[in-house]
C-alpha cells in the first residue's frame, strides 16, 4: 500500500486574510460590516481556527476594528455595525480559492475522523492503538499516525504507557459525570456570552419542526445536525477560546457516544431531546437568555441520566465502531 507524502500545507489563515484585506482596501466591504470567526469559517468552509488569526492580522493591519457586541467591524469602529451575510456584502472568493483550500496535510486531513472514531470506540471497552496499524489503515507514513496519536492524547483520548504503547481507555460512569458536570458550568455561559445569531436559531427551529412532523426519517445523520446546532454552532460561537476548548474536551467522548448507540431508534428519548432543544432555541429566539441558559442546564442533565444508563450498561460496540488499527484488551 503506497503512503501518501505529506504536502507542505496550503496557509489558510494567509489566504483568509489576504482575500478580505484585498475585499476591504477595494471598498467590497462597507464600514461597519461585522466580521465573525463563525461566518468567515462558513465562508471559506474552514475551521475556527485559520478564521480567528485572519481577523486577528487584519486588526494589526488597521483594517477591522474589534466590537464588543461581537466580532469585529470593517473601519475604525465608528461606523453603525452592518450584520449581513458576508456574500451578500460583497466578499468573493479569489479563481484559485478551492485549489488553495484544499489542499491540506494527511495528518489535517485524517486528524478529526481519528479523532470521532476513537471517542465513540471508548464508550465501549478499552483498546490499544498501534501506530503502524494506524498507518497501514489510512496509508500514511508512522510519522502522521504517531502525530495524530500525539494530539489524541494531548485532548485526553487516549494514554502512552511506559512500553510506548497506545491505549484508549474506556469510558466510565465516572468520566461521564465529570464531563457532564463541566458541561453543566460551561455550555449554558457559552451561550449566552453572545447575542444568538438569528438566522441560526431559525434554521435549527425548522431542522426540528421537521423531525417532528415525520417529513424525514430519524436517522443518526439527522440527529446530528441537531445537535450540532445547539451544541456547537451556537454553544461553540462563544468568543474565549479556551472556553470553546475545555467545552469541546468534554463534549466529544459523549456526543460520539451518543451517535454510536443509535438514540434516534429510542422514540421517546428523541422526543425529549426536541422538546429540549425547542424550548432553548425558542428562548434564544426572544432573546430571554437567563431561560435559556437554565433550560440548558436541565437539557445537559436529561442527557447525562440517559448517558449514564447505557455507560453502565457495558454494552457490545455496534458494528463497524471498532476499527482495524484498534485491538480490545480487557479493562
């Protein structure tokens, strides 16, 4: 099996920042126009990540302004802040721009489906993690693997014991109070911290007032939609990284977990978390915010009660969770 070669990856950030700072010094982006990492992520279809040090090199350039509402303001800061989408605004993306986005590391590339399918592995059992299986599996080089395996472990997914070896410890009940309990003091802060984007409020409302009327059928593609709607594109649009960070830690291992053990099958277990969802949503919808973070608290505890039942449970891993470049051990 040939490995692929690891490319000098494309500078996304630069390319981010040279296209808006290009948009700004042609007068495309009127004064005042509010510049987000979320909407520039949504844009270019990249992660936070590249979008936050663009807005953070066209500050320096004088360019943008930081708001304190949110985000930043094309200008001085002086002018009346302008929420539009960043297309209708007149931001246009360069000839070159899919080549240049696209084009990526393997282990950038690899990275976050590693890190899914080892969080949903570990709400099953415990399991070692060879580099060279990891590498055969997704033919790259055993430098990539042991880089990929390096920032598993830096996030909590998985140990290096003292021979060297990688291993995923399981989930227990224990880690799933203490991730819950994180998420309780931290996700409902996190969603209030902003004014809630209006258009995404709307769009996870009619996400929901779908399900609900059996114009789709429940499947685990569907559900998590709707929990990336509240949990990570509201709840992860908090401006403190290192919130958006520690959230994300412990938000991982359960949402995996959740995805893996097929809720959408459980009808009435799904029917509470829409009404959950709904009734933040709609609290987000008419700005009652102190409601919505308390609705959230209950929401987190809903899902930690079922969570914990089938933690406990020690189920058998559905098929396909476990992967080839992974080998159950006892725990």
């Amino acid at each position: 099996m040939a490995l692929h070669d690891d490319p000098q990856p494309i500078k996304r950030n630069r390319f981010i920042h040279e296209t808006v700072r290009d948009a700004i010094e042609a007068g495309a982006l009127a004064p005042g126009l509010v510049l987000t990492e979320s909407a520039l992520a949504r844009f270019f279809d990249v992660s936070r990540a590249p979008a936050a040090d663009a807005l953070a090199r066209l500050e320096e350039d004088r360019l943008i302004t930081r708001h304190e509402g949110r985000g930043y303001l094309v200008g001085d800061g002086t002018d009346t802040p302008l929420r539009v989408d960043l297309a209708e605004a007149g931001l246009r993306l360069p000839g070159d721009a899919p080549e240049r986005l696209a084009a990526r590391s393997a282990r950038e590339t690899l990275y976050p489906i590693v890190e899914i399918e080892v969080a949903s592995a570990a709400g099953y059992g415990s399991y070692l993690v060879g580099s060279a299986a990891m590498a055969e599996h997704f033919a790259v080089s055993r430098t990539t693997s042991q880089d990929i395996l390096s920032r598993l472990e830096r996030v909590g997914l998985v140990e290096q014991a003292a021979n060297g070896r990688w291993r995923i410890p399981r989930l227990t009940t224990d880690a799933v109070v203490d991730h819950y309990e994180m998420r309780r003091l931290l996700e409902p802060v996190a969603l209030v911290q902003r004014r809630p984007t209006p258009s995404l409020v709307a769009v996870a409302l009619d996400r929901i007032a779908t399900l609900r009327q059996g114009e789709v059928a429940f499947d685990a593609t569907k559900i998590a939609d709707v929990e990336n709607d509240l949990h990570v594109r509201l709840v992860l649009d908090c401006p403190n990284p290192r919130m958006r960070d520690a959230i994300r830690r412990s938000q991982l291992p359960l949402i995996a977990t959740h995805a893996a053990f097929d809720r959408y099958r459980r009808a009435e277990e799904m029917a509470r978390v829409l009404e959950d969802h709904s009734a933040i949503l709609k609290a987000l919808r008419r700005e009652d915010l102190p409601a919505a973070a308390e609705l959230m608290v209950q929401h987190l505890r809903h899902g930690e009660a079922t969570t914990l039942n089938y933690v406990a449970a020690r189920p058998d891993p559905p098929a396909g969770i476990v992967k080839p470049y992974m080998s159950r051990i006892e725990d």
